[in-house]
C-alpha cells in the first residue's frame, strides 16, 4: 500500500512539475503561464492601433484586453496579427483569443467560442464633405467606387447587396486607414466600415469626411476564442461582468468614444 501511494504522489508531483514549468499555466486557462494572449489587427482605430512611437498599442480593445487580464490575475500580451490570418490564429494556438471587434456573427459562433457581447455597433457609411456623391445609403452606390476592409462584416454586407444585383465597384483593402487614405485623395467614392471607426475619422475638427448614412441593423463584438476552449470563455464572461458592474468598461468607453457605447451590449 505504502508504494502504491508513494507511486501516486510521484505522478502527482509529476504533473504538477508539468503545469509549473510547461506551456500552460496552473489552472489551464492560457497557453503561456501567467499571461493572456490577445490576437488584434493593430490598425483600426479607435479600437487598436498604435501610439505615436508606433511601438505601443492603444484603443479601446487594447484597454479592455488590459483590465480581463487584471481580472483574472493575468498579464497581457498582444499579438499583431493581419486580419485575413486572425481567425486561423486562435484556431491553431498562435494566441488564447482575440480582442479586435469581431462582430458576432452565426457563421462565427458555428466556428469558435466567443464571450458575452461587449460593445454595441453598426455599419455607416462615409463620403467626403462637400464632394458630389450624392448617395445617401449603400443601395445607392450603382456605378460608384466603394472602399471597406476586406474580410469584415462591411465586406459582407456589401457582397450580399452584389448578389441581390447592385451593381459598384469594389474596393477591398487590407487596412482601413487606407480606405479612408484613399477617399481623401478621391480615389474612390465612398466607404462602408463600422460605425465605431467612422466616429473617429469624422471626430476631428478639420476632418475631410461625414457620415451620411447608418445601418438601422445593430451588432455587438465579443471576445473570440477557440471552439471548445470552454474554460476560458466561462472565466472571460466573469470578467467582463465584473468590469460592467464595476463600471470599468463604462469609464473606457466615454474614454475612447465620448458615449456609452457598452451599456447597450447587455440588452
């Protein structure tokens, strides 16, 4: 009996060794012990890109990734990722989730965990102030150049109006700043993009760009993960509602936005 037991607390000890110096840390939730790591498209303000030493990310994703790892007394570790890769990324272990406004969507619910919705948003659409587009929704733009981000609900949305016989130009970038780059210079027409992003471009005083039109149709982001990483999204759900009840979330929408654009994402 003695060497039965003294046999189990071996194994034991074992893999306790195991879980202290792998990959994975003591309670299995992450991939690299003591740190959550956060797949992003580091280019896509306001909700993450880089600060002006272009080393240091910034936005609202950036923060909100911050304040989940606190909660769960996790560092932080963001990994920059392109975006027609990002989904592929957490799939294959390349990072434990991603934090870049990926809309909920059935196609991605059917393909990967995700948390509770954490932001609320909608498509618009965006022209040049004073320009002679005269399209006032995206079921006017026969004949037009019309930018967005490949791969994004924009790109979606766009190609389903193609398919119900609208007939534009498509312009798909890999960025979303070059949308928006390409616009001013006239070298397309308009640009169909998430409203969050719209607000920031047109934020500025001397902004070039207005919106003109919103989508009556709402979505909401919510952090994505792996399918079946079921541990992780039960302890990210945790977090984030503490960070809703705290107000955390609250602080760093008015933070980024100006508004409440959270509270909306719980109802």
């Amino acid at each position: 009996m003695k060497k039965y037991v003294i046999a189990v607390l071996a194994i034991l000890l074992l893999i306790g060794g195991v879980y202290a110096g792998g990959s994975k840390d003591a309670g299995g939730l992450t991939m690299e012990k003591g740190t959550l790591t956060i797949g992003m498209e580091i280019g896509y303000p306001p909700m993450e890109y880089y600060d002006t030493d272009a080393k240091t990310p910034i936005g609202f994703d950036v923060e909100m990734g911050k304040a989940i790892a606190d909660k769960l007394g996790l560092k932080v570790k963001y990994i920059d990722t392109a975006w027609d890769g990002i989904f592929d990324g957490v799939t294959t272990g390349k990072y434990d989730c991603i934090m870049s406004s990926v809309t909920i969507t059935p196609a991605r619910l059917n393909a990967h965990n995700f948390s509770k919705p954490y932001i609320s948003n909608t498509l618009a659409m965006v022209v040049l102030k004073g320009g002679s587009v005269t399209a006032k929704t995206p079921m006017d733009c026969a004949g037009l150049n019309v930018a967005y981000q490949g791969d994004t609900t924009a790109d979606i949305y766009m190609q389903d109006l193609a398919g119900k016989g609208l007939k534009f130009l498509p312009r798909s970038y890999d960025k979303v700043y070059s949308c928006f780059d390409e616009l001013k210079l006239k070298r397309v027409d308009v640009i169909v993009t998430d409203l969050l992003v719209a607000y920031d471009y047109v934020a500025a005083a001397d902004s070039p760009f207005e919106i003109v039109w919103k989508s009556p149709e709402g979505e909401k982001f919510g952090v994505c993960m792996k399918k079946g990483n079921d541990n992780l999204t039960t302890a990210i759900d945790k977090a984030l509602d503490d960070l809703f009840a705290d107000g955390t979330l609250l602080k760093i929408s008015q933070k980024t936005f100006g508004m409440d654009l959270v509270t909306a994402a719980r109802q």
